[in-house]
C-alpha cells in the first residue's frame, strides 16, 4: 500500500470517540461506532491527521452509516477539509473541500451528496444518486481518479460513475449561443398551415342552444304574476362549434430554427478537477432532527482495492448477522405485543364478568326486598 493509503487510515477519528481503541483501524468501530444521541440538533466532531495532496493520485473516501432510528429527517455524510481548519470553530459555513455521504428528509429527499468546493464555490452533482433509508448498516465509497472521472459505490456496488466535468458544472459551456446570430425574417417555423382554398359551408353556423321544441306553456302560467313565459333551451344537435379550415403541410416549412453555437471563448479546460493541495481534517458537519445514527469504518486511502478488501471485512462481514439480529427482534416485539394485547383482552373480559355479576347480585337483593315488602303488605291485611 502507498504512503498515502498507510497515513490517513482514520484511526485519528477512532480515538477521539471510541472507548477502546485498537492499533489497527479496521478493527476501531468493530461492533461500535460513533452514534448522534439528541434529536433535533448539529454535531460536530472532526479529526486530523497528517496533511496530504491527492495530485497525481486516486482519492477513495468510504465510511458505513446506519440510521438504526429509522430517520425521517437528518445528514449522514462526511466532510474533508483542508489542513488550515481550526477545528475549534469548525460549523457549518466552514470551506471544505469534498461533501460525501446520504442526506434524507422526507419522502422528498433521499440523496447521496457529492459536493466539491472548486475556487471557493460548492458544486453539486448534476444527477441524482438515491441513498439507502431503511435501518441496515450501509457502506459508502466516493473514489476520484487523477483522469477527472469519479465513481459512487453503496454497499461495494457501483451506483453512479462518469466525469467530473461532465457531472459537475465546474467549467463554464464549452459552446454558448452566438451572439450574432439571429433567426430569418422570412423563416417559416409552422409544419401546417390553414389551406386557403377551403371555406366554411353556408348552413354551418347554428346556435348552440335552442329552445326546447316540446316544451309547452303550464297551463296555469298567469303572464301578469310570471311574466311573458319562454321555453326552456336544449342543446341544439345541428351545432357544429366554431369552424376551422382543415390543415395543409406548409410548402415553406424550414423546420425549427436551432441558434448556431461558437466555442466560449470563457470555456478552459483543467486537467486537475480532482485535485487539492490540502486534506488534513475529516469531520461530522450535519444537522439531525432524530437522532440515532452510527457512523463507523472511516477510511480514507488511495488504493480502490484496500477500501473494496476493508468493506468486505467490516460491514460484509457483519451484515448477514445484522439482519437476522433485526428478524430476531422483530419478532420478538410481535410476540410481546401479541401476548401484550392478548393480556389486556383477557382484563377486559374479567372486568366485563364482574360487571355482569355485580349486577345479578343487584337484581337479586332487589327480588328479596320485593317479596320481603310484598309478605309484610299481606300481614297488613
């Protein structure tokens, strides 16, 4: 592995919130991770590490994140700044120089960010990568190549991949519209035209409504107390709507007029899209309105096949056992809440029975003091 690979393995980040570190990165988050804990709030926690340039290299950025509290609302993406971070006064309008990972609120949003700064602007990706929003443990992997072409990977799969100047408008248009170009007076646009020699029919006009032809006067309609009485109207069935003459090619159609382009005289390549002079601080900049997520396996190499090997050892190694883990305790909440709501009919029942008793027990001391009453009246007598 290079020295770029073997520097910025983020142990750095492991030590800062683990309990117990080890000496090798891939085992840091084992089982653990760094996990957000209050709803509705920013985090912020960052680590540095030794200063490196990606010129000339392949930069693979991989991280997994798992929303455990089944977010509707919240980051999960990391940031890579440049070394000159005070990492005291890191927030979130702090330069950085690469934006990655899932951002999810709502059913509106559910994306992958991938955001570069270039000359002091943050461009996003022109496409749109969704991001997993379910509750698994999801591996995510941004590699950017020293040809200027990138690749996004969820779970060591690719999901999108291209150039970068092709995804991102770092550049301005290599073609603009000429600006001395101007469409023909005399360029004819319309494919059809109305054909002159058509002309509309002498019995075509005809009256939408008409009254109704069976209708007849009530015969107690008094025109001095309801006035001069009309006709109700129907639809007129010879109405034919408004006339238009049919439609002809048009013999001087030239098509749609297209702007001829010229080359942007503004328009420079740069070869070096990919490049920073500066990493030395990868951090946690994101909002959360429901917390819960664990951000573990941080790595940071410039090898693609080192980060595909270390997906495959931390979360493709947990992640069968994860989802049995969840089966299992899905079922066993169904079976605490059927025994839950079948203990809670049961109390229900008997509350029923005792009402049911108590009320036999009423009408009985009732009969007794009938006959008692009905056995002195009788005495009486």
């Amino acid at each position: 592995m290079s020295p770029l690979g073997a520097a910025v393995l983020l142990g750095v980040l492991v030590a800062l919130a683990a309990a117990e570190p080890t000496e090798y990165f891939r085992e840091e988050f084992r089982d653990g991770g760094i996990q957000t804990s209050q709803d509705a709030r920013f985090y912020a926690l960052s680590a540095r590490f030794e200063p490196f340039s990606n010129r000339g290299k392949t930069l693979v950025l991989q991280f997994t994140v798992k929303h455990e509290q089944n977010i509707d609302c919240g980051g999960g993406y990391v940031k890579l700044f440049p070394a000159a971070l005070e990492q005291a006064d890191m927030h979130g309008d702090s330069e950085y120089n690469i934006m990655f990972g899932p951002d999810i609120c709502g059913p509106g949003t559910k994306k992958v960010h991938v955001i570069f700064n270039y000359k002091g602007k943050n461009v996003l990706i022109n496409k749109d990568i969704r991001c997993k929003d379910d509750e698994f443990t999801h591996l995510y992997t941004l590699i950017v190549r020293p040809d200027n072409t990138y690749e996004v990977k969820i779970d060591n799969s690719r999901v999108e991949s291209g150039g970068l100047e092709d995804d991102w408008d770092f550049l301005p248009p290599k073609k603009i519209k000429d600006p001395a170009a101007k469409k023909p007076d005399d360029w004819d646009e319309r494919a059809k035209i109305d054909d002159p020699e058509d002309s509309k029919p002498e019995d075509w006009d005809k009256p939408e409504h008409i009254p109704d032809p069976d209708a007849k006067k009530p015969e107690d309609w008094d025109e001095e107390m309801d006035g001069e009485w009309e006709p109700p109207v129907i639809q007129n069935p010879e109405y034919k709507g408004e006339w238009r003459p049919r439609q002809i090619d048009n013999p001087d159609y030239k098509g749609k007029w297209v702007h001829p382009e010229i080359e942007n005289p503004e328009y420079q390549p740069d070869p070096d899209l990919y490049a920073y002079d500066s990493f030395g601080v990868l951090g946690l900049d994101l909002w959360q309105v429901k917390s819960g997520t664990i951000f573990d396996n941080f790595l940071l190499t410039d090898d693609e096949k080192l980060a595909e090997e270390v997906g495959n050892e931390t979360w493709g190694a947990t992640k069968e056992a994860e989802r049995k883990m969840k089966e299992q305790q899905d079922e066993e909440q169904r079976r605490q809440q059927d025994e839950e709501d079948k203990k809670r009919k049961e109390e229900e029942d008997d509350d029923g029975d005792e009402e049911g008793d108590e009320d036999e027990e009423d009408e009985d001391d009732g009969g007794d003091k009938d006959d008692e009453a009905g056995a002195a009246l009788k005495d009486e007598l």
